[in-house]
C-alpha cells in the first residue's frame, strides 16, 4: 500500500515522498496536526548543521490526532478517533543503564536511551497514512473534539508532575510555575485540576497573563511579592530558563524541589551555593509516556478543564497540499500568540 508524506530535506524545504506502508498493526489517517516548538527548529534550521544533516529527511510532527482505518486485530473500530503517541521502544540490551529506566515508574519508556520520538529521530505524523502498533494509539472520549491535538502538551505536564511524585493526596499546598508561554500554561493547568492546590504563575507578559485565570500571576520583576512554595516548575525554556530557575531556586523552602522542564539551546547558569544551602532537588523532565497521555484524556473527560484548553486554539487551518503545510509552519513560526494554529490535514 502506497501513501504520501511531507518531509524536510533542509531547512524551509518540503517534499513530496511517496512511501510503501506495510498494514501490520493499527493503519490510522492522521487528521489533526500541532506544530511544536521543536518542529519549529527544525524548520527554521535553528540546530547544529551536523544534527540536521543526520535527522534530514524526516516528517515532522508528534502532536496528532487521527482516525482508524483498519485494525487488523479488532481491538479499534474503523473510524474510531484515536491520540498518536511519538515515544516508540526500541529493542535494549540493557547496557546503557545500570538499572533498566523502564521498570522505573519515574522515568519509563521515554528515558530509555534506546526509545525512539517521532520527529525528532524517527519520522512525524506529516503521513497520509500511519501503521502503528495498539499500544501506540489511545481512544479519544465521544465528548472530547479538536482539543484531543493538545493532548501531548497536556501528557507533558502530567509527566512532569508524575517526575515530581505528586499526586492529589501529596499535593502541596501551592505549587510555582515559571512561564506564560504555552507550556507553562498547560503546565500550570495540569497542576490545577489534577492536584487541585493553589497554582502561582510567574511571566512577563500582561495580556497572556490574563488567561491564567484559575492561577495567582506574578510578574517577573514582582518576584518579592511571591510567598515562598515547596515545589517549582520552570517552563519558559531559551536562555531566559537559567533566570526563572534561579529566581525559583530563590523562593523555596529548605528542602524544596524544581522540575526544570524548559529547553536552552545553550547552558545556562544555576545559583549552585543556594541549592546546596538549601538542601534543593532538582529534576529534568521532558516529553511523556502512554500513562500520561491516558491522564491526560482523563482531564480531558471535565468540560471546565477542556474550556480552558480550547482557548489554547487559534486556528483550524485545512492543509490539503504541501502549499498549505509550508503556510501553517510560516504562521506559527511567526506566531507569539499564546496558543497554536492548528492544521486539519488532508491528502
């Protein structure tokens, strides 16, 4: 069986590939697409020569939604709207770690050093049609709609509170969030509904500010006003990530912990005589894994929490051929908006 693809063969270049896809497992049309910041990079080629060279050609995307085409095995409905899930195992020998990651319910497939990301190295959902194993593919609730595509920022925040070991019945009584960009948003949400505390939100813009309306906000240079908190969460990522975690690493508690979740193309410094005399932990947590995405369905299933997320919705834009794909990817590389212009694809 044949179908197309989009990849980018360098930056700010698409082609056309035509691909065999062999109908193994779940076959899946790819309907709802989210461009990622990431993808964005790549795009715009905003990485090492050498590393665009070795990930080129490649589809992008690994925030998608599809539909059921045909499962082999039954256990999906034709039809059926499924989440894509981009962490992919591969096979390990168990010589990378001196513990398998896997069996850690902290860490799990996406830390195994031998698991694959869509996108990032192994190919995105820009596919006109995907064959992916069951375990890859979470339903959709009858009640969720277009906001599904955030599904995988939504995992995000889950994991990153999953890294930190809180739960409903641990929470503390307020967490931190550094970040008014969308991460931070969905970050600050996550924390909000699943924990259900106090949130407090640190950025600097007014305007995306306002839409943190169930958090206490918190401008940058108000960061006396902000009580001190046991746990933190840094999202603002670029340099800028190095200042939001050390004013963070300023407003714990001895004792206290961060999740550093923002992505630096450069090292950035951290206040280190403050975290040692503090006694600080800190925790790196990036992308997701299924039971974060089945979380995140989960919050998902509540209208108030679903509301809040559709704002993240700028736009449903219809791609149906690759003039339309370099269109969005122009939009949302230009984009400082507080959401994502969305793509409805169609080959």
């Amino acid at each position: 069986m044949f179908a197309k693809s989009y990849k980018i063969t360098e930056p700010k270049r698409f082609e056309i590939f035509v691909e065999d896809i062999r109908h193994e497992n779940v076959l899946v049309r790819p309907e709802y697409l989210a461009v990622c910041k990431a993808d964005i990079r790549y795009y715009l080629g905003n990485r090492e020569t050498s590393i665009l060279k070795r990930k080129f050609p490649m589809s992008l995307i690994h925030e998608a939604t599809g539909t059921v085409v045909r499962d082999k095995n039954g256990e999906f409905k034709d039809g059926q709207r499924v989440i894509l899930l981009p962490c992919r195992k591969s096979e390990c020998l168990g010589d990378k770690c001196t513990e398998c990651v896997r069996d850690n319910p902290r860490l799990m497939d996406n830390y195994c050093p031998e698991s694959v990301f869509c996108s990032s190295n192994y190919d995105g959902f820009s596919k006109e049609l995907v064959d992916v194993e069951s375990q890859y593919l979470v339903p959709i609730p009858d009640e969720v709609g277009v906001e599904a595509v955030f599904s995988e920022l939504i995992s995000v925040g889950c994991c990153a509170l999953r890294r930190a070991g809180l739960t409903k019945e641990n929470a503390p009584e307020a967490i931190a969030v550094w970040g008014d960009g969308i991460m931070g948003y969905i970050i600050a949400l996550t924390a909000k509904f699943s924990l259900e505390c106090r949130v407090d939100v640190i950025g600097l813009s007014k305007e995306k500010l306002d839409m943190f309306d169930f958090a206490d906000v918190y401008f940058g240079n108000d960061i006396d006003l902000l009580p001190k908190m046991t746990v933190a969460i840094e999202a603002v990522g670029g340099n800028a990530s190095g200042i939001a975690a050390n004013q963070a690493i300023d407003k714990l508690y001895s004792g206290g912990k961060i999740i550093l979740c923002g992505v630096a193309n450069d090292n950035v410094p951290l206040n280190t005589r403050m975290i040692l005399e503090h006694g600080l932990s800190l925790r790196g947590t990036t992308r997701s894994t299924r039971c974060d995405f089945e979380k995140a369905v989960e919050l998902l299933k509540n209208e108030e929490f679903r509301k809040r997320v559709l704002r993240l919705l700028l736009s449903v834009n219809p791609v149906n051929n690759i003039k339309d794909y370099y269109a969005v990817f122009d939009k949302e590389s230009k984009s400082t908006a507080l959401g994502k212009n969305i793509m409805k694809i169609s080959f």
